[in-house]
C-alpha cells in the first residue's frame, strides 16, 4: 500500500574520480578499509595517505594511527575540510596528521603495489597547477571522496529526481509517485547516522498516515508550493510543499555550497517577502541545516508558489568614528 525508498548511497571509487597512473594492489575506499579494520581484522597496510576529508576518511585516519599505522596526509581538493568539523580536531588535529587542502592525488606510483604518490595543488577551477608536484611515498591510499545515491530503483520507478541526485519530495517525504516516499541517504546525504534514524521515523509515520487518510481515495492532488536553492544553498529538502500542509510542523534541511560567517539564513517568497529569518556565526558545506518552521504562524501568503532558501552575509556593524 506504500513504498518506502531507503537504498543509502555508495561510495565514490577511484573510476569514478579518475586518477591516472598504474593499477597497483593498496587502493581502498575508506568503507572498505573500515570493514578490513573493524569487522574482519586486516590492515590494508602500514604507511597512508588519504585522499579527501570525508568524515569516514578522517575516522579512519585516527582509527590506523591507532593500530600502529603512519597515516602521511590527507589530501583535500577543496580549500576547506570536506566532514564535520569535529572531526578535523579530533581524528586530525588531535594526532599531528597533516590536512593538505587545494591539493589532490594527480599519479599513482608502483606497479603491483602502490608506491607512492604524486600530488598537485590545484587552482580555483580545479586545475592542476604545474611545478606544484610533491611526491609521497606510501602503500596504501584510501578515497574519502563523496557517496553516491543509490538511485537507480528510484529513476526505474520513474519518480522525479532533483538535480543534487535524491527523488523530489513533498514535504511527507512522499515522491512524486503516489504512495512511494523516500528518505536517508539516497533522498540526501546525511552527516550522521542520527540523523537518518530521525528522518527514517517521519517517512513510516506518513506512509502510515497515507494508508490510513489517503491510500485508494481519490482525493486529487494538492496545489504545492516549489522550494528552491538561493544564494549560497546547494540543495533544499522538501522541494514541494502541500498547500494542504501549511498549520503544520515542516522540516527543512539544506546544505551551504561554501563556508562563511556571519550570516543571514532567509526564507522568502516569489515576491522577496521575508517569512523567516535567522543569524547564524558560521556555515560549512559538511553540516546540514535543519530548521523546523510552521509557515502558517510565519504568515505565509496562501496564493505563494516559491520559497527561496538562501544564505546572505549578514551587514557589518559599523562603529561611528565619533564613538571611538
Ligand atoms: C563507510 C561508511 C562509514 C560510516 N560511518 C559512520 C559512522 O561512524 N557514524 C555515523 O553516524 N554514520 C556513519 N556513516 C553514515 C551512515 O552509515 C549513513 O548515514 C546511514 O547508514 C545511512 O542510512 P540509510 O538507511 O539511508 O542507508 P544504508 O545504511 O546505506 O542502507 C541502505 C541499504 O539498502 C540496501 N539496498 C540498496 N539498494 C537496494 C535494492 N535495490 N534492493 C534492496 N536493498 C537495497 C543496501 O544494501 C543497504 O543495506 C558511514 C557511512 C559509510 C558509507
């Protein structure tokens, strides 16, 4: 009587990122080399570089310095870390393992197992800057460079995607197929697993209140309201809104396309009015945001049609020369 759609995502391999150079044994992803570690106790190797600042690249990276493992650097082609935060402080920082950001792995080294390295910095287009080169000798290199949402059930269903890879949902968590709601990692990529569990509980609570109110009534569809991505916002979930659903609770999450501070978080209508808005000191691309709003108490005009989500520098305070 209803679907829900929970396949996660997988990770990104080294075809998938294109590294030239040999095929040598001692290229993991970072997933696999946790199962190795934890479940079937194997180390991959003993010297390592890690390619992207994803939080499971950086677990990993405290996890083999504990085992005994030297963990050389991770690599990060963003100028900034890719995972949480915390985990910079706690599996880099805390043990001395350099974060190399603006670079990027550019040739593998060794024919039946991995030798080395060589890595470039990269400029603001990605682009390998030449005479940037450092080589790295190590055995074993792990790829922490991003998931993919498993979705190919989802595109065989014939639910409409968005354009960051996870189905378009309403603000139930239901697709655009009737009956059919999503959630985890395949609908976004979530930090935590918490996190999951909490959005997991809220699709079974409306795919059950669907099989009890709606499930073989033909009830037509609801008019809905379109939420969209503004100024420095990557993606916005839900990306439909029922207008039928305006008195209750709904739970918006959205990630930053790049670090800033001191901002202005706004929702807004098709005609700029402002229906929420909150300060925030800081925004990174690796926390999502989670903001619960009732947009009836935020006075929301019933004929809207578009949200804007967007994230704004907020004004400097100016201090008046004659207040010095
Ligand atoms: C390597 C790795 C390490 C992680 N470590 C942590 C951590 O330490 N702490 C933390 O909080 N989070 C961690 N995460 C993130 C956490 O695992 C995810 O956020 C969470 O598991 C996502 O839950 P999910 O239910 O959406 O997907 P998943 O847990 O991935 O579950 C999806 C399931 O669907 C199955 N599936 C897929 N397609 C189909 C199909 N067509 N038919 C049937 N079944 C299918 C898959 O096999 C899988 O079992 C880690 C993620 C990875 C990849």
């Amino acid at each position: 009587k209803a679907i829900i759609l929970a396949m996660g995502c997988r990770e990104r391999t080294r075809g998938a990122i294109n590294i030239p150079g040999f095929r040598p044994a001692g290229i993991y992803t970072a997933g696999q080399a946790q199962r190795f570690v934890n479940v079937e106790g194997y180390l991959p190797g003993k010297t390592y570089v890690i390619l992207g600042s994803g939080d499971i690249g950086m677990i990993m990276a405290r996890r083999l310095t504990w085992e005994g493992c030297q963990v050389k650097a991770v690599v990060e082609i963003q100028p900034y870390v890719s995972g949480l935060i915390r985990n910079q402080v706690q599996c880099l920082e805390d043990y001395d393992i350099p974060l190399i950001t603006s670079y990027t792995v550019t040739k593998i080294h060794g024919k039946d197992r991995l030798k080395g390295l060589t890595i470039s910095k990269v400029d603001h287009n990605f682009d390998r800057v030449i005479g940037s080169e450092k080589f790295i000798e190590c055995d074993t290199l792990l790829l922490s460079v991003g998931l993919i949402p498993e979705n190919e059930l989802t595109r065989e269903a014939d639910a409409e995607i968005s354009e960051m890879g996870g189905p378009i949902v309403d603000n139930n968590l239901q697709t655009t197929i009737e009956g059919v709601f999503a959630c985890g990692n395949v609908l976004q990529v979530h930090d935590l697993v918490d996190l999951v569990t909490a959005e997991a509980k809220r699709a079974g609570f409306n795919a059950i209140e669907y099989i009890h109110n709606m499930y073989g009534k033909k009830t037509g569809k609801d008019e809905q309201i379109k939420c969209i991505a503004g100024e420095n916002v990557i993606y916005v979930k839900p990306d439909l809104i029922n207008k039928g659903d305006l008195a209750k609770d709904i739970i918006f999450t959205f990630r930053v396309k790049k670090p800033d501070r001191r901002v202005l978080i706004q929702f807004k209508d098709e005609k700029n009015k402002v229906l929420y808005k909150k300060k925030r000191k800081h925004v990174i691309p690796s926390e999502m945001i989670e903001i619960k709003l009732n947009l009836s108490e935020q006075q929301i005009d019933p004929v809207c049609k578009i949200i804007e989500v967007e994230v704004i520098p907020r004004p400097e305070v100016l201090i008046e020369k004659d207040k010095l």
